[in-house]
C-alpha cells in the first residue's frame, strides 16, 4: 500500500472513532449531559452497541459475570498467551466523551485495522463496565472481577436508591453467584495495555500528541477535624483565642509548602467551618487532604511527616486535632519492558523523543498487575480538562494514538514470540 494510502486508512480510522465516540455519549440517563453509570439501562444500551461494532470488526463477543463487554480477534495458531487492551465504558455525572470510552474505541480499532494480520496470540478488547464507582461508590468493579481481586462484600453495597449490587446484576440479567468466577490468570494473560485521555495538561504543554506512562500514583486521603473554642468576635482578645479555622488556614498553606518542596502532590478540596457566622469565632473545622505519589515509599513518609507537622500546628495553636484515613491505593509501576516498546513506537510514529510521565488519577490499569504486566499510553486532552462536557481531544492525536497501538501489537508479537 502506498504511504499516502496508509495515511488516508488511519486518517478514517481516527474519524471513525472520533464518531464512536460520540455515538456511545448518547446512550445516557441525564439530560443535555453524560451519565451512564454500571448496572443501567444505557451501559446494556451502550454495550449492545460495542458488541455490534465489535462484530463488525470480526471479533468474537461475549459479555463476562460482571457485565464487561469483550471482544476478541481469534488468532489461528496461538503460541503466546492472551494480549487484552481496555478501558472502562462507564462515565461520571455530566462526563466528557473521552474519558475511558476513547481507550476502549482506540483499542477496537486497532483490531479492525489488524483485521487482516494473523497474531501469534489472541487479542481481547475489554470495555470496563464500571471504573468510575458512579452508583455504588465502589469503583474498578469491572477490571477487579477480569484481575481475580473482585470482593463478594462489595455485592451487599447500595446505591441511592437502596439497591444492592446484587439485586442490580440479577435485574441486568447477570448471576452474582458468578461473579468473578471467570477471572482471568496469569498464566492465560500477556500484558494488559491501556491508552486513556491524560486527563492534564502536560502533555499539552509540552505540544505532544501521545505520552509514555510510567505509572499510576498511590494516594491516600484523610479527613481532619481540628477543634478549639468558638467565642464573640468582639470580645475575646485575639492573643486569647483558640480558632480552628485560622489553625486550618496555616495547615493548609503547610500542606501547599511541603508538596512543593517534596516529590508529592497535595490537595485540600473540602473545609467545613463550623458555627459558620460572621460574627462568632470559629470552634470547629474540618478539612480533607488527598496526597499523591508515584513512588509508595515517598507517599509513606511525606503523609508520616506532614502529619506531625500539623499536630505541631494544631499544639501551639492550642487546637485538637484528630484525622481519620478515608481511602488508599498503592502506587502501581508500568511495567519497565512495555513502556520501552512503547517508547519506540511513539518515537517511530511522531519522529519525536517519546515523554514519560507518571498518572496522578487511577485506572482501570491499577488492578491488572494482579495477573500481568500493564503499559499505558496518554493521548494529550485539551487544557488537561475531565470529567467534565468540556474534555476535547484532537482527531489527529487520536490517529496517533492508534498508530501506536497499532504498531506496538505488532512489536508484542515479534518481541515475545
Ligand atoms: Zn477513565
């Protein structure tokens, strides 16, 4: 094929998936918006669809135990166990069309361009049903279940509505006895391969179209609730005073400082003030702090050390201060081979140095380590804007992207044969 042929097919192709992209925004349960949330009408709606698409691709479809939809290009003489690429179908309220559904499209493609190329191993494309937690507040519940790391409490969790997740699978038409039951293994798995939207703005910044991932930052995330004695604005002295809210002011600008100075991000996104009146001094406030790392061990130590600096704080400021631990997830590595091929093929596609950079948001890549090696690709998003009707990526970008992934199934037959 000639090149400017080559260039027209992958120009059509990152057309198409642009299209895809918002055909599956229109299966949603929210008006002028996107919301398509595990377990509902629109994410059968949305799969059924996929699946259609899927075998249009000539792909194989089935949908598992916990309702992810799959699809996979049939190799006629497997040596090598199965290669899965994936993301999550299921979106936050009022999303962007991009976020999880991009990946899963990139990854349907780049089996329809492949269509014609036999593979020394199977290749499956996994739409996630629910990465985001949108009902159930528990989130990864689709890749848990492929990674084997499914918990069986999770079905008595409720939604809004006081529905448990298992009564909801059971009215999907799913089994939650079964859930789970049809995890994948090490043995039987590859390499899982992700390409999702980077969700931030370096890339842009940096006027790059793809990013290497070296891996997903751990996170943890506290509550704080600082107390000390609300009073009259007018007639407790300032040096006599023990205001929380003051006490939460310093905290915080001792959180913005450390992070700058240490290998972390920091953010306090909530702070409540209690009485809460213009003319009473605070005696009560609680605050969150959510704190990131890629690397778990500077995670440790720097939540350790801002810790006892805001219990020295909370000290001379005479304040209480307790903080209970909300969430946390370990930082999970790329693994060092996948995003050497992956380095190589954006070199070779952009004729540029390939950028590695760590994901400060979790994926649904998170969990695959659990039964194989995982390697991502960001595709840059403009203004680093998610999780919002905002989030736009670029046609040509996501022809790159596809290219890559491309190019790099290629490589993964050559490199592990
Ligand atoms: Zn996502």
């Amino acid at each position: 094929m000639a090149l400017s042929n080559i260039q027209n097919s992958n120009n059509k192709s990152a057309k198409k998936v642009m299209r895809q992209c918002d055909q599956m925004a229109e299966f949603t349960a929210m008006k002028g918006g996107l919301l398509r949330a595990y377990l509902t009408p629109e994410h059968k709606q949305a799969h059924k669809q996929l699946a259609l698409w899927m075998q249009e691709a000539e792909l194989e479809t089935w949908q598992d135990s916990v309702g992810n939809q799959w699809g996979r290009k049939v190799s006629k003489n497997p040596t090598l166990p199965t290669l899965i690429i994936g993301s999550h179908s299921d979106t936050v309220s009022n999303a962007g069309k991009y976020d999880g559904n991009l990946g899963v499209l990139i990854g349907l493609e780049a089996l329809s361009v492949l269509a014609d190329v036999d593979l020394p191993f199977h290749v499956d494309v996994v739409a996630f049903a629910d990465e985001e937690g949108t009902r159930f507040n528990t989130t990864l519940i689709g890749s848990s279940s492929v990674a084997g790391c499914f918990q069986q409490d999770w079905l008595a969790v409720k939604d809004k509505d006081q529905i448990t997740m298992g009564e909801a699978l059971t009215h999907f038409g799913l089994s939650p006895d079964e859930v789970g039951h049809d995890a994948r293994t090490r043995q039987d798995t590859l390499a899982y391969l992700e390409v999702h939207i980077e969700q931030g703005p370096v890339l842009e910044e940096r006027d790059l179209a793809v990013g290497v991932v070296t891996g997903i930052a751990g996170a943890k995330r506290y509550q704080f609730t600082l107390r000390g004695m609300a009073g009259h604005a007018g007639t407790v002295p300032s040096d006599m005073r023990q205001d929380a809210l003051c006490g939460a002011a310093e905290m915080i600008l001792a959180i913005e400082s450390y992070a700058m100075q240490h290998d972390v991000v920091a953010t306090v996104g909530k702070c409540d003030v209690k009485p809460s009146a213009v003319n009473v001094i605070p005696g009560e406030t609680t605050f969150t702090l959510d704190i990131r790392s890629l690397k778990q061990d500077v995670l440790e130590s720097s939540t350790l050390e801002l810790l006892a600096q805001l219990d020295v704080i909370a000290k001379r400021r005479n304040l209480s201060i307790e903080n209970e631990q909300l969430y946390k997830a370990k930082a999970v590595p790329c693994d060092i081979t996948l995003q050497k091929l992956w380095g190589e093929v954006v070199e070779a596609e952009t004729g540029k140095a390939a950028f590695y950079l760590a994901s400060g948001a979790g994926h649904d890549a998170m969990v695959m380590p659990n039964i194989t090696d995982i390697g991502m690709l960001f595709v840059r998003c403009e203004k680093g804007i998610s999780h919002h009707p905002k989030e736009q990526v670029i046609e040509s970008d996501v022809g790159v992207a596809l290219d890559c992934l491309v190019a790099m199934i290629n490589r993964m037959a050559v490199k592990y044969s």
